[in-house]
C-alpha cells in the first residue's frame, strides 16, 4: 500500500465520446447468453466482471500518469497530464497551443478548488484549522528541507 511519501501510478482513461459510445456498441453486441447458461451466482460475477475489464481494456484507450507526494491535492492524474502536455508543447514552441492547455490546467484546479472548499462550509471549527494547517505543515516542511541541507 503506497504511503503518503511514494509515488503512485495511476490509469488514466480516455472518457471522450467517441471512446464511450464503442464500449457502449461492444457491450451491446456481446454474446451475454453463454453466461445465462450458468447457476453459479459466484461464477456469473467473476466472469461478468472480467468480460467488462476486457472489454473496457480494449475500447477506452488509457495511459500512466504518475503522482508524487509532493503534488497537491488538486493535483488529479487528467491535471497532471494536461501539465505534461503544455510543458511538451512549450518545449517544440508552440506557446500558443501550450497556453489553450493552460487555460484548461487553470479552469480544472479553480473549479476542484472551489469544490473542495464548497464541502467545507459546513465544517466544524477543527476541520477547518486541520485544513489550514495541512497547507502550513507542507509548506514549513519544504523551506525545513532546505535548511537542514544547504548542498540542494
């Protein structure tokens, strides 16, 4: 179980329309009857289950995002892939491009901001300074770094 100072992999899925409406037809057209043909509630599940990973592997394309422990909580693995493609649109030069993609990085982190604080109008007085102190001890902790080693 990755602990809160390791990197973790993430699957990221492919949602556009055009990947949803070809899981939509192959589920569709799926023979389903071979499985009717069973009693085994236990068995039904496991294979319904496998059909629908299977299915899903082969129509919804996905890619690797990696998070680190350092990256903030509104950091999510489809915002950590649009920074991936601006900073690689920035380097070919195409600051115009890499800029449509910041506007998109920008407008995710503001609406996942907004929502996380939207949750915390009805928080107690605790949570509210457990959140406040979060940023504070992650901010203490990254200029702690720096004093306890001056070689970086």
């Amino acid at each position: 179980m990755p602990t809160s100072r390791t990197k973790r992999k993430v699957k990221l899925c492919d949602l556009r329309s055009p990947n949803i409406d070809r899981l939509r037809y192959y589920l569709g057209v799926y023979p389903w009857g071979h499985l009717l043909q069973r009693n085994d509630v236990e068995y039904l599940y496991s294979q319904f289950v496998d059909i629908i990973f299977d299915v899903v592997s082969r129509t919804v394309p996905s890619k690797p995002v990696v998070l680190g422990p350092k990256d903030p909580e509104y950091i999510t693995p489809l915002t950590k892939s649009l920074l991936k493609q601006r900073n690689r649109l920035r380097r070919r030069g195409q600051p115009d491009k890499a800029h449509v993609v910041a506007q998109k990085i920008n407008t995710r982190i503001s609406n996942d901001r907004a929502h996380r604080l939207s949750k915390r109008n009805t928080a107690t007085t605790k949570e509210l300074w457990a959140a406040v102190n979060k940023v504070r001890n992650a901010r203490q902790d990254d200029g702690l770094a720096i004093l306890h080693n001056p070689d970086t």
